[in-house]
C-alpha cells in the first residue's frame, strides 16, 4: 500500500514537473534558439575574440593570444576617449533636449485644440519615417560650405568639416530627425490624462506650469521612461548619421563608439585591428549592462 502511495506521489510530482517546467520550456524554445544563436553567440564570441590578435584575413580565429593588449591599445587611444566622449554627449542630449522638445511639442499640440492638429502631427513626424542615410545625404549637402543653411544665413562656416562643431552638427540632425518619433509616443501617454483632475485644478486657480509639473508628468511618467530608454539604447548604437555625415571626421573628432569599432575593424584606411573593434563592442556591451541594472534598481525603488 505504502509503495503505490509513493508510486501515486511520483505521479503526481512528475506531472507537475511536465506541465509547470517542461511544457513552458517546450514553447518558449524556438525564441530560445533564436536568442542563443543569433545575439548570445555573438556576444561571448566577440568577447572571446577581443583577448586576440585577429586582422580579419587569418584563417584561424583564435591564432594569437594576446590577453588584454587590445584594451590597452584602446586606453591609450586618445581618438578612443574622444568617440566615449561623444557617445555620451549623444546620449545626454538625446534624454534631455530631444525628450524635453518631444514632451513641450506634444503638450501644446495635445491640449491646443488645433483645427489642423493631425496635420502638424504628421509634419513633425515625417522625418522619422525617412531612413538615416538619405536625411543625412541631405543635410551633408545643405550643410556644405557652399549649401542652402550658409545661402541663406550669408555665412561660410564649415560645418561639418570644423573639428569643434562637427559632432553638435551631426547631435542636431540626429535630434531634428527624432524628436517626431518621441513625441508620438508622448502623445499617445497623454491620452491616459484625467480631463476632469485637469479642470478641477483650472477651478482652483492652478497656473499651466503647475498643471504639467503636477499632474500631466506624473501622469505619464511610465512613458518617459520609456522614452528615456528607447533614446539611451538608441545613442549607443548610433552609426549611419555619423558615418555619412562626417566619416568621423575631421580628424576623428565627431567619431562614436560604433564608428571607431568599424574604424578599427573594417575601414580600408584603419589598422584592420578586429580584436580591437572587439574590445569596443565589449566596452559597450559592458556599459550597456551597467545602465540597465541601474535601471532596474531605480524601477525597484519606485523611481
């Protein structure tokens, strides 16, 4: 009796085995696959890559160890300090300016009851839908010494061609092109706005600064969040404007992260120093992973 009531359990146990562990595994393993395969692998084999001297024309991978010579090359690389730089002018004026212009332009359209409201949406919008390479052909083109912005203003500044200007140059394309994508989301969290909490502070005399500060913010906080993230994540892996616009130039001073990685790694004029663009991919997937678990305490905290 005693041996088929543990026979029963084993049952029993099994079943809930299969049906809480197995069953869930069983579906979720093709994104699994997917996820192994198509970023992990990646990940652990350029992290791997980056402790060797590879040139990307050997046939062996993993032919000369170097340990962490590829870091010190990049540490001692002042261009390499000036992309870190500019990655995180990028990013600070991505979550600041770019979501400060996003939240004031989809407040004033939201709440003005313009007659041709969609309209001005889908202008302000536009530039998101064109592809990075063709807006920056045209601004490159504007921009040029002889182009349409020094036509107009009676100027001969180099734009992108000056070593001091060219990285703001290339932050305010990548804002112009946008701030529209970010205010639709802002948009889209204003509509979970409470109507009557904003006309009962209109009877007790609230002024429109309070009105946003206090009520409309803290309203869609989730969304600006969320626009902080998009824009966090999306700094990091800025490239195409920058390489169209100004190769990284001049004299690397508006290189990136991304730029440099392919500078090092892949450019017919480089040092076609793959372990060191390894290295890079490395340094930011490392910073990447700091700002997420920053993240998820603020979250945890109720930030």
């Amino acid at each position: 009796m005693e041996k088929k009531i543990k026979s029963q359990d084993k049952n029993i146990n099994f079943g809930k085995f299969y049906r809480n562990t197995l069953v869930p595994y069983a579906f979720t393993s093709p994104a699994l696959l997917v996820f192994i395969f198509v970023i992990l692998s990646p990940v652990i084999f350029s992290l791997i890559l980056s402790f060797y001297k590879f040139t990307g024309f050997d046939s062996n991978f993993f032919k000369q160890f170097t340990g962490f010579e590829n870091f010190k090359i990049l540490f001692h690389d002042k261009f390499f300090w000036i992309s870190l730089r500019n990655t995180f002018y990028f990013v600070i004026a991505s979550i600041t300016v770019q979501i400060a212009l996003a939240l004031i332009i989809s407040i004033f359209i939201f709440f003005g009851n313009f007659k041709n409201s969609v309209l001005l949406r889908t202008i302000i919008f536009f530039p998101a839908v064109l592809a990075p390479v063709a807006v920056s052909l045209a601004w490159r083109k504007m921009l040029e010494q002889d182009g349409v912005v020094n036509r107009i203003f009676h100027l001969s500044f180099p734009w992108i061609s000056s070593v001091h200007a060219a990285i703001w140059v290339v932050i305010f394309v990548s804002i112009w092109q946008w701030t529209g994508y970010n205010m639709v989301i802002f948009y889209a969290g204003l509509q979970s706005v409470d109507r009557e909490i904003l006309e009962a502070a209109d009877v007790d005399g609230a002024t429109w600064w309070g009105k946003i500060m206090r009520i409309i913010i803290p309203s869609i906080f989730p969304t600006i969040i969320l626009n902080v993230i998009l824009n966090l994540v999306g700094s990091f892996r800025v490239f195409d404007i920058v390489y169209v616009l100004t190769r990284g130039g001049p004299v690397h001073s508006s290189e990136v992260l991304t730029t440099i990685m392919y500078y090092y790694s892949f450019s017919a004029n480089g040092p076609n120093k793959m372990g060191v663009g390894s290295a890079i991919a490395f340094i930011m997937f490392a910073i990447m992973i700091i700002f997420g678990v920053l993240r998820v305490r603020f979250l945890k905290r109720g930030v």
